[in-house]
C-alpha cells in the first residue's frame, strides 16, 4: 500500500518508521527517529549492482531477492517479533521501489497494516526542502548573543530547563560555531542530516510562543543555516549577555577541557588563525601553551581576537539588529544564570503577540 508524503507531520500517524536502505545510506540522512532495518547491507548492495551490470537485471533481481528474503526474515525475528496486529509502520528505501515494497509486502502478508512510502527518501527529501523554505517564518525567534565564552549555550540550557522553547543550532550541528569549536570525537552530520533534524525541531515549535536562538552566522563549521531561518532571525530581538573576563576564562576553560587534556590539539586549531596574526603571535601562543599557561592564553585569545570579531559582527547592523538589552552578568554561576533565565522569559513573554495566520 503506497503512502503520499503531503507535509512531514504525517510522520507522526505510524506507530514505526522503517529505513529499508542500507547502513551507509541511512548514516548520510535519514528520517529521525526511524529504524534502520535494511534489505540489503552495504556490501550486497554493491554485489547485486555489479550483478545487474555484469551480467542482467534478472540474475540481479535473484540474488538480490534472496537476500532481502533473508534480511527481512532477521528483522522479523528479532525486532518485529513483539509488534500487535494493529501495528502500522511506514517503509521507505530510495526512491520508494524493490527494497521498501518487498519488506511491505512481507509484513503485510503476516497481518501489519505496513505502508510504503511513495517516492522514497526522495521525496522526504523534497518535504525537507521545501519545509525549511517556508518554517522560519511562522515563529517568533528571541535571539541571546554575547562574546565568546560569557555562557549563551549554558544560558540556552537553563531557558530549556524552565520550560522556554529552545532550538539549540550549535547541539544540532555538532559545533560551536568557532575556530576552536569542534565537539571532540564527535564529527559533524551530513548537511543532509542536519537539515532533517531542524525541520524536525521546527514543525514541533508552538508559534504561540517565542523560541530562543543563539546568534550565529551563515555556518556553524561547515554546516549551512536555511537562508529563510537567517532572514527569520535577523529580525528577532537581541539579549546581549557580557560576563567579567575572568568568568568567561573559567566558563571556557571547563567548557573547552579537552584542549587542556590534548594542547597539541589546540595547537593545531590554531594554526588556522596564522592567515590573520603572523607566525610571532603564533609562537607566543604556543609557547603559553607548552607552559601550561591556559588560563592567561585564554585570556589573550578572547582579548586579541574573539572580542574584536564580535565587536564586528554586532557593527554589521545587517547581520542582526542592535540590541534590545544588554545584561552584565555577575558571574557565570548556576544561581545566575538561573535568575537571568528567568528574567528574559518574563519579559519576553511580556512583551510577546501571535504572529497572524499566514
């Protein structure tokens, strides 16, 4: 039984998702919270493909059959085993062919109400695209900015925890949005991969509330923001969040440890910036470093060169507008980020209107 895709929330009407691709494919994009039950690993894929051009679709057809037979019957024994008559699963490969319509045609033989999806990953693709065109700007986004290190992603983190809508871009793009800013041993997803995850986040957003943000550029690292969700955000109000110098050097040194633990590293992040600074300041840095000097080089990063490329940033009034507020924070502690947390929700939420039906 084929299934249309009109719009990603009909997602939510099957009781499973089932990704009948293969690992390899379903590590590029997937559908979140789908089940990767492949009819064919990598390596019979590749076999069965060889197969067709060597020698003809129909022993391809075959082998790849058997296969499959034999996928299907491990995903049934092992995973589907405890499934009710009325579960009702939705099956997609590719394009929407042999691999999704063979495990349907099994499962439904057996008693499930399973579906296949029409089109495939392909055309959820497509719903992704043309999602992220048009999301953004049904929500009313409330940005918190701030230099590097005074506790914007701690402060998202506490607006999370007091209830507030929360899109965490830099969580979703396994990054910090900086030069240093790689998430250690985590790589960042596919480009594919990220946009699914936000068109995921986005459509479960309540538009009768606000959502906060960090401000961010077009990249985090090597993933590209939706140009529809730039435009949404340079027209939200701006917190500016600053904290003492020392706070932030205590923020960023916990926050950063792995460089600490690995300084070679942090050695090698920051040979990107010699374009900019010279092989002298280089050195100097990396003679901080050898001394076990973190917090004083930490210190002078923010100094020398993160705070003058915010002060740039924020002069660039087509980036984002200027700030609504600007809050100087004691410290960077539990206790105060809690109270501003709880500040901004007030008065945002004070000062929040329904964005009319579009």
């Amino acid at each position: 039984m084929l299934f249309k895709l009109a719009n990603l929330s009909q997602l939510d009407d099957f009781d499973s998702i089932l990704d009948a691709r293969t690992p390899a494919e379903y590590q590029i994009d997937h559908i979140p919270h789908a089940i990767n039950t492949p009819t064919l690993t990598d390596a019979e894929r590749i076999l069965v493909g060889s197969t067709y051009k060597q020698i003809s679709g129909f022993e391809a057809k075959k082998r790849g059959g058997a296969l499959a037979a034999r996928n299907i019957a491990t995903h049934i024994e092992t995973l589907f085993m405890d499934k009710p008559k009325n579960w009702t699963p939705l099956v997609y490969c590719w394009r929407g062919g042999n691999r999704s319509g063979s495990m349907v045609t099994i499962l439904r033989a057996i008693g499930w109400q399973a579906q296949q999806l029409e089109g495939g990953h392909k055309a959820y693709r497509k719903q992704v695209v043309e999602s992220l065109e048009t999301l953004p700007s049904h929500y009313q986004f409330t940005m918190i900015g701030g230099a590097t290190g005074s506790g914007k992603s701690a402060l998202l983190n506490e607006l999370a925890l007091q209830g507030a809508q929360v899109l965490d871009l830099e969580s979703l793009a396994q990054h910090r949005g900086s030069v240093l800013g790689r998430f250690a041993d985590k790589p960042q997803p596919t480009q594919k991969w990220f946009d699914s995850q936000l068109a995921d986040r986005l459509r479960r957003f309540d538009a009768r509330k606000p959502i906060f943000v960090e401000a961010e550029s077009k990249k985090i690292g090597q993933i590209a923001l939706p140009e529809s969700l730039i435009a949404a955000m340079r027209k939200a109000p701006l917190w500016q969040i600053k904290a003492p110098i020392a706070s932030r050097v205590a923020y960023l040194l916990a926050d950063y440890a792995e460089y600490v633990k690995h300084p070679d590293r942090l050695k090698q992040q920051l040979t990107y910036l010699l374009p900019l600074f010279g092989h002298e300041k280089l050195n100097q840095w990396h003679q901080l470093i050898d001394a076990g000097n973190f917090a004083e080089i930490t210190e002078r990063l923010l100094c020398e060169h993160y705070d003058t490329l915010y002060q740039r940033a924020l002069e660039r009034q087509s980036d984002f507008r200027p700030p609504q507020k600007a809050l100087m924070l004691a410290d960077l502690s539990p206790d105060t980020l809690n109270k501003t947390a709880q500040q901004i929700i007030h008065e945002t939420s004070s000062n929040f209107h329904v964005l009319p039906l579009q």
